[in-house]
C-alpha cells in the first residue's frame, strides 16, 4: 500500500466513524455503530490505563505546551487545558478537528486549546517546542519510525512523552481483530504493536518505560452491562495488578502505556525492520553463546566455588547492582574475590589490585577474568549482552551529561572496546595508590573520560560484525594475560 493510499484510506474511514452528522447513507451509519459499539465494550474496561494517563497529564499540564498528537475528538487536549496547560491537537481527519473545537467551547477552554489537521508524520511545528506530547491509540496507524522521528524533534529535551498503545500478542483479541476486518484499516491491523516497535524507541528517546493494562480485566467485558460490574472491574484490576509484573505475561496484555523521555535529536528515522533485525541477531547469538558457555563451564563453576567457600568464609558468588538500559538497576553476578564484608569496610566504587580486601584466591581470579564468568547467567536473562558498555554503579551514571546518557540506551555487555583499551585497570590503579594517589580519583579524571568516548563510540557504530571483532580482540587480550609470569 503506498503512502498517500495509506493516509487516505485512514481518513476516510476515520471521518465515517466520528462523524456526529444525522444525514449520512446507511451503510456509513451502520459502519460507525459498529465501531462505536466495539470500542465502547472494550474500553469500558480500560479504566485502568485511562486513570493513570489522566493523572499524569494533570499531574504535569500546568503552564506547560502540550500537544494531543492524532487527538482524536481531543480528550487529552482538553483535560491539558483544564488542568493549565496551551494545548495543541492535530489529527488526519477534518470531522475529528472539527469535534475539538466544538468539545473545547463546550468545556469552555477553547481560548487554551486550538485543533489543526495535520499529517503526524510530518509535523510543521519548530523543534524542541512542546513540553508534553499525548498519543493515545495512534500509533499503530502510522509508520512507527516516522512517527518516533517527528515526536523527539518537537519535542524539548527535558520534555515527556506519554503513549497509550494495543498490543499484538493476545490471541484471542488478535482473532477478534482478524473476525472483524471491517473495524480497521488493513494498515491498522497489519501494525498492532510488538516488542521490535517499542525496542525501536530506543534509537529516539534516551529514556523507555513501559506499563502493561488489561489481562484479566478483559473476562469483565460480557459483563459490562450489569449490576455490579464496576466491582468485578476493581477485584480484576487487582489481579492485573499481580498478573502483568510477570516477564513473560505481561506482554499478553491488551495495552501498554509508554512513557518517552530524553530525546535523541538529529535523529533520522531507521531503515524498516534494520534496527530490529539487529537487536534480534544480537539476542539469539547471546543466548544461544551463553547457554552453550554454562553448559560447557558448569565443572569449571562447580571447582572455582568449592575453592572459594573453602578458602575464605561467605557465599561464593557475588551480587552487585549496576544500571542496565534505560536506567534499570539489575544484580551483576560476580564468583566474589573479596572477604565477605569488604562492603561494610570501604565504601569505594573502584578496586586497584593490590587492595587489602581481595583474597588470595581472589587475586588469581581477577587475573585471569574468571571472576566474570557469573555473568553468563545475565546474558541469559537479559540484563547484559556480551559486548556491550560495561555496566557501571548509580554513582557514575548520575554524572553523565545529556550525551553521556545515550550509553544507557544499549544493553551492557561483559566486555567493549573500553574493557580492551583498558584490561589492565586494577594494575593500573595499584601503581596509583602507589604513587600515593587516591585510585577512586584517578579512576575518574585518567580513566573514566576516555573510556565514555569509546562506549559513545560504540553505540554510534556498533553492529554485529563489530561485536564479533571485539570478541576476538578480548580474546586475544585475555590470552596475553595467560602468557605473562
């Protein structure tokens, strides 16, 4: 389908189904009863999301500029209004700008708000220029790169981005939506999000948190009708509540609910399907490496615990926390090299080798690397990749700048070109503290600059065939180790 057949065909449709005129020929009034009754079954068990993206944008909308991006019949620019904010909505459909206007007078903020019709793809507002963006239900009518591209332009770089989106794993509203064809563009249908649509904002915005909505909610649909539905409603929210915090169910829900922040600027939008067809070779590799790494190393983790726990008291593995993509602190396991409460006696959040705290055995491990093995568990979770940034504490990322944060935009890894560059860390932090400098000090001002450049570096040009010449690289580095006395 071209792109002005696309749009058009999406307009079309659009202004039959929200189109408030009495006169109109009956196949076009039958078509929008059905959609209005479709949309009203579902969505009276919506509550949920519909609550929480109220309240954030009331929480947020006084004396800000906002924009309803695909607005609809403008719900969200008009709560912005009423709530203090300059709101803007733009949408396809004339019938629909023309139902903002009129509910805008209606609620008496008309002189707050103003509706365009614009195409969302491309926006003809100046960058940085709104504070908030509200997309409820768009999305999926769009080319998904396009829309990513134009929304972190115009919007400010500590501005926030609220979606509300459907998802496309169900298979029983996935056969809803396949018995009902009439309902939708086949653009729409064919475009229900997946995961590689929300990894793709990843490329556009810094900063990706996603809420899940609506699993066990959705057997309360029948019912919607009957006495006490609001009740069974709340007892299933309950159940969502519990349901969706598991990574595997979650994504069987009927929405998700972004929240989008930090935009990348100058972004172009990606070739379709290339950033996804990359972060899936990238994944399948670290699984099946990492899979094939426990299996094969299980004796080799069985001997280097017993020799942990017989040498020195404590556990033989070590949890740490680091942040992950986007943000999200995760336990990096580590077999531990220090005594069991080299926490509690120093609080420094970097280690030269000749530090007081590691144990004998710990020192041959660190030489070696072995100490980083664990990690083939995170690979396998997910946390971490095997090249990638190495994952730093909370200490550090709070220190990055705005460009320093793209770093967090790719999964850590165990090892990057930083890891190579600068092997020798702890040797080098001993003669440090040596030369009767503090290591944590010369860590940060000799070290840490020139190993951001070559991470930033990475995420700017990294590929598949970059991972796997890095991996040679370690190799070949960690084979060197081997060789010396």
């Amino acid at each position: 389908m071209s792109w002005g057949d696309r749009k058009q065909i999406d307009r079309e449709l659009t202004d039959i189904v929200r189109s408030r005129e009495p006169h109109r020929e009956s196949g076009e009034c039958e078509l929008a009863k059905q959609r209005r009754m479709a949309s009203k079954r579902f969505y009276s068990v919506a509550r949920g999301s519909r609550r929480f993206v109220q309240g954030w944008v009331k929480e947020r909308a006084k004396d800000k500029r906002v924009l309803d991006y695909g607005c609809g019949n403008g719900a969200n620019a008009i709560l912005a209004a009423q709530n203090g904010a300059s709101a803007v909505g733009i949408d396809i459909s004339p019938v629909s700008i023309k139902n903002c206007r009129e509910d805008a007078t209606a609620a008496s903020v008309q002189q707050r708000t103003s509706f365009l019709v614009m195409d969302a793809e491309s926006l003809t507002f100046d960058n940085d220029y709104f504070d908030i963006i509200c997309a409820s239900g768009v999305l999926h009518h769009l080319d998904i790169g396009n829309a990513y591209s134009e929304l972190a332009r115009v919007l400010k770089t500590d501005g926030e981005l609220i979606c509300v989106e459907p998802l496309a794993y169900n298979p029983v509203i996935q056969l809803y939506r396949k018995l009902t064809p009439h309902l939708r563009t086949p653009w729409e249908m064919g475009h229900i999000l997946r995961k590689k649509d929300l990894d793709l904002a990843m490329r556009y915005f810094h900063k990706v948190e996603m809420r899940f909505f609506h699993l066990a909610t959705l057997t309360a649909i029948p019912f919607c009708r009957l006495r006490g539905f609001g009740i069974v409603l709340t007892i299933l929210e309950k159940v969502d509540a519990l349901l969706l915090r598991l990574p595997m169910v979650r994504w069987f829900a009927w929405q998700v609910v972004l929240v989008l922040s930090q935009p990348v600027k100058n972004s172009k939008p990606a070739p379709p399907g290339a950033s996804n067809n990359k972060q899936m070779l990238k994944r399948l590799f670290d699984i099946s490496l990492s899979s094939l790494g426990l299996l094969i190393l299980s004796p080799l983790f069985i001997f280097v615990a017993v020799l942990i726990k017989w040498r020195s008291k404590g556990s033989a593995f070590y949890k740490c926390e680091r942040v992950g993509r986007d943000g999200k602190l995760f336990k990096m396991y580590k077999f531990r090299t220090m005594y069991g409460d080299a926490d509690k006696t120093h609080g420094r959040h970097s280690c030269a080798d000749n530090d007081c705290r590691i144990t004998q055995v710990g020192k041959f491990l660190r030489k070696y690397k072995l100490n980083e093995l664990p990690q083939l568990v995170n690979v396998l979770k997910g946390d971490m990749s095997f090249v990638g940034p190495r994952p730093e504490v909370k200490y550090y990322t709070e220190m990055f700048t705005e460009q320093e944060k793209a770093i967090l935009s790719v999964r850590p890894g165990i090892t990057d070109w930083a890891s190579i560059w600068n092997s020798d860390e702890g040797k080098v932090l001993a003669e440090a503290s040596v030369n009767g400098e503090d290591p944590e000090k010369y860590y940060a001002e000799n070290i840490r600059p020139h190993k951001i450049k070559l991470q930033l570096d990475y995420v700017e040009n990294g590929s598949f065939w970059v991972d796997i010449r890095i991996l040679f690289e370690t190799l070949k580095v960690l084979l060197n180790h081997t060789k010396r006395p």
